[in-house]
C-alpha cells in the first residue's frame, strides 16, 4: 500500500481523536470533566471499543457552517465490553459543535440503538448536549425522534442506562427520560425542559438552575434521576455495577453466581435488630444488611420516596431486586412517589427476568388531602398492577404491620407471590388493632368506667383473633411463620425453588396500567 494512503489515515483519525481541539479539552478538564472518549475509556474494558462513525462529519452547509468540521459530528458511538460483556454505547462530545445533535449525529446513535436491539445487548448513553442544532432546522428534530422511538423499541428488550454529565435541555431530555436507569453528575450537569429564564418568561416566577435542573432537583425532588455521581468517573463506575446485576437481554437471565452451598444457618443478629416494642420503628436497611450478600445493596432511587426503598442484590450468589417499605420515613406508609417508584422497579426487574423479594411493614396508605386531590388511588393502583402482571419469581416476608389495602400492593399471596413467610411479629388485618377497636366497640368504650383497661384487652384479642399471622397462615394466605433468625436461609432456599418458573398470562397486547 502506498504511504502516502496510510499517512492519510493516520491524518484523519489523528483529528477525529482530537475532537474540538485542544483549548477546547482543556477548558473542559478545568472544569474537571472528561472529554467524550475519555468517559468511554473509563467505562469500557480496556482496548475493547471499537468506534464506528469516526470520519461522520457534519450534514449542514448554510447557516455560516460552510468550510467548518465537526468530527465525529460531536458524538463518538461503538461497540466496547463492561467486564467481559458486550455493550453499545454513545458518548456526546461537548468540545465539538456543543454536542448539538444533528442528522448524522442522530444516524450514528440511531445506528448503535439498532445493533443493540438486533443483538440483544445493553445500550449506554453519555449526554452532554446544547441541544438542537439550529443550522439543521427540522432535520434535528426528526432525528430526535428517530432516537426516542428506538427508546421505546428498545425498552423490555435490553436494558437502558443514561449518564447525564452535562447539559440536557429541552426535548434532549426525553431520551433520558424514556430509558431504565439515569445518572447525572453532581456538579456540571444540568437537565430541564424549560430553564429559568424561559419559565420567567413565561409564568413571571423567578427560579435557579439547582431548584429546577440540578442533580439534587432531579434526583430527590422529580424523581427523574436514579443515582447521583460525584464526578464523571464515579458515574461510570455505577454504570458498571449496575450492569453487573442486569442480563444482557429479555431472554437471558441475570448474571447469577450461585453458591455451592446455600447458608441456613440462624442469624441471631438480625432478630436483635427488631424491637420488643411493635410501636417503634424498624430499620428496613439494616434488615436487609442481613439479608443479602456482604451487606450490599445497589440502592435505586435514594434520594426520592424514603418510604420505600428499592435496589438490586445477590443472596447466596443469586440476583434480586430487593422492595422494602421503610418505617422510619413517613411510618413506611405508601403515597403517590413511593408507588410510582416501585411500580416502575417491580416492572423493570419482571421485564429482565430478576426475582423479587419484598420486605412489607406497612400500616397504609399515606392519609391526606393532597395525596387523595393528588390521585393516590391511581398511583396505588400502579403498585398492585406491577406486581399482579409480574411472573418472575416472588418472595414475600411480612415483618411487623401490614394493613388492608397496602397489604395487597406489597405483593400478597392473593396477588400470585410464589412464597410469602411472617414473622411472629407480623400483624396482616384490614387495619391496625387500636383503629378496629375504636369502630367495632365504640360503645361499650363509651359506657366502661375505665375506658383505657377496656380498650388495650380488646387490643390484645384484636391482635391475637384477627391480625395474628397464624390466622392468616389458617386461610392458607401465608407459606409460613419463621423466626427472623432463619430468613437469610429460608428466603436463600425459595430463590434457588424457583428459579425455573414459568408462567403464563392470558394473550392480549398489552395491558393497560393506570398511568
């Protein structure tokens, strides 16, 4: 081959690494961010990404970009491995043309979406955009929705995971927003339909970027954002362990490593973390501290709706998605963030075949005149949908208090759980002893000269006649009653039972969740 062709190629690919130039790279790691290629580096096995796209340049030649390259046309997309497993990913490059994205900057993400589809592997993708290139009028915005309709096509098939880390603005948001799992950096990023001038403008309210778009808005407030980042290699260091726990596709299982032999025995630390008194709070974290392998849980959604807690773990080598009520926030009550929050987890971990284990002490819904205006019923409804539509395995262990309605949404037996345990502990009736006394024996309260005596004696029968676990147990409502000691191992046991379950639901479309 003649030298002058090589030396050609080396030329072009030598300003295609270089991405918006030097000052430019610089000026992003003073602020100490990584460049596109850099963040894929950090994510990716090493010397395993192969880049496609490298000499696309951009489609626009009016508009005062006539003469002016955009390498790459600001986006850098392949195909690399996380730990052994293939990926396809894309990684907007701010230092060329903003990121903008235009049509051959959509075709090349357009491209990777369609190959990780076709392939059944997961897709990652890194924004940070300006947004729209203005030059491409309408084009860009076709190939914003050739990207979210690949979002949709995608969603069930392989998982999705987007890194914000850095501006996200407009209909740009929507791609994040249709995919499984979000990052977002905590500083430097920003994601927003409408910015603070805009909404001035439009409404007269004053607002800041960090009450609307910030990482700490997204996360805690909307709920947009799963985890939070410090920077941009702790976020791809959380793209790597959540794909540790996820399967490649809709057809795979999850990454199990189950061990040789499963751990049955009792575990008298963990009956010591629950109180004598059935008044005082539980700590569900450190409950499931306990429960699963070294006390690690990949915790989703955080900052948002503490009153349940959701994430992924292993027990004994074997994956699941752990959905806990948490007493110590709200009483562990249900209301509309803690449904949506656990309806969606409930969906995703049916959708890549992740067994669940629910961990239920709950004394209601949340009362309250903003969540009823607010459509708590539809939000609740969501919660007993996820979990009747799901077929992957169910675990169930009801720990204290678990109240009509809320009761049901925590994955019941009546709602095809697999296997549900109570500890003796466990109170399961319509409502809590005190409340049922009070409507079943108004009167003779009313009438009884110590009142007080009378009511906690009907307490105690309440409980024992009607909340007992046993009575439960009775109906055929409750797999067993166990002490808190042996629920490592007896949950350990069921997983590996039902890891060859299959069930079928009736042949329809889809059905129709109340959204």
């Amino acid at each position: 081959m003649k030298q002058e062709l090589l030396e050609e190629l080396q030329s072009r690919r030598e300003r295609a690494l270089a991405g918006g130039g030097q000052d430019r790279i610089q000026k992003h790691h003073a602020k100490g961010l990584l460049t596109a290629r850099e963040r894929l580096q950090v994510l990716l096995d090493s010397e395993t990404f192969q880049e496609w796209g490298m000499h696309v340049d951009h489609a626009c030649h009016d508009f005062g970009m006539e003469g002016k390259s955009l390498p790459g046309d600001g986006v850098v997309t392949g195909i690399g491995r996380v730990d052994g497993r293939v990926v396809a990913c894309a990684s907007q490059d701010f230092t060329v043309g903003g990121g903008a994205l235009g049509q051959r900057h959509s075709k090349k993400i357009c491209d990777v979406m369609d190959y990780a589809l076709d392939c059944g592997v997961p897709l990652v993708t890194i924004n940070d955009s300006g947004g729209a290139r203005i030059q491409e009028g309408v084009e860009s915005l076709s190939g914003y929705g050739q990207v979210f309709y690949r979002n949709v096509m995608l969603s069930g098939c392989v998982p999705q995971i987007g890194v914000i880390a850095g501006s996200c603005a407009g209909g740009a948001a929507y791609s994040p927003a249709l995919m499984d799992f979000l990052i977002m950096t905590r500083e430097h990023a920003s994601m927003f339909i409408c910015g603070p001038q805009v909404i001035k403008a439009a409404t007269g309210v004053s607002t800041t970027m960090d009450e609307i778009g910030s990482a700490a808005a997204n996360a805690a407030v909307s709920g947009n954002v799963h985890f939070v980042a410090e920077n941009d290699t702790d976020a791809m260091a959380l793209v790597r362990q959540l794909l540790s726990y996820l399967p490649a596709n809709n057809v795979g299982n999850p990454p199990h490593a189950p061990a040789a032999d499963i751990d049955l025995e009792p575990d008298p630390e963990l009956s010591a973390l629950v109180p004598d008194d059935p008044k005082a709070a539980l700590d569900m974290r450190q409950i499931i501290g306990r429960l699963v392998d070294g006390g690690q849980m990949l915790e989703v959604q955080r900052d948002f709706a503490g009153n349940l807690l959701v994430g992924f773990a292993r027990i004994d080598g074997v994956v699941v998605g752990i959905v806990a009520n948490q007493p110590l926030v709200k009483a562990g009550t249900l209301d509309i963030d803690a449904s949506d929050k656990g309806a969606r987890f409930v969906r995703f971990c049916n959708a890549f075949n992740i067994p669940l284990v629910t961990l239920v002490d709950v004394p209601g819904f949340l009362p309250g005149v903003q969540q009823e205006r607010g459509g708590i019923i539809r939000h609740g409804a969501k919660m007993l949908f996820a979990y009747a539509s799901a077929t992957v395995p169910k675990i169930t262990v009801i720990t204290r208090k678990a109240y009509g309605g809320s009761y049901l949404a925590m994955c019941s037996r009546d709602l095809r759980a697999d296997v549900v345990l109570a500890w003796p502990t466990a109170e399961i009736a319509v409502m809590g002893a005190e409340g049922a006394v009070d409507v079943l024996y108004r009167q003779e309260l009313s009438a009884a000269e110590d009142s007080q005596a009378l009511r906690q004696q009907l307490v105690r029968e309440y409980q024992e006649k009607f909340a007992s676990p046993y009575m439960a147990a009775r109906h055929g409502l409750i797999t067993d009653v166990i002490p808190p000691d042996r629920t490592r191992g007896i949950v350990s046991l069921a997983l590996r039972n039902l890891l060859t379950k299959s069930e079928s639901r009736p042949a329809k479309k889809h059905g129709l969740i109340p959204l």
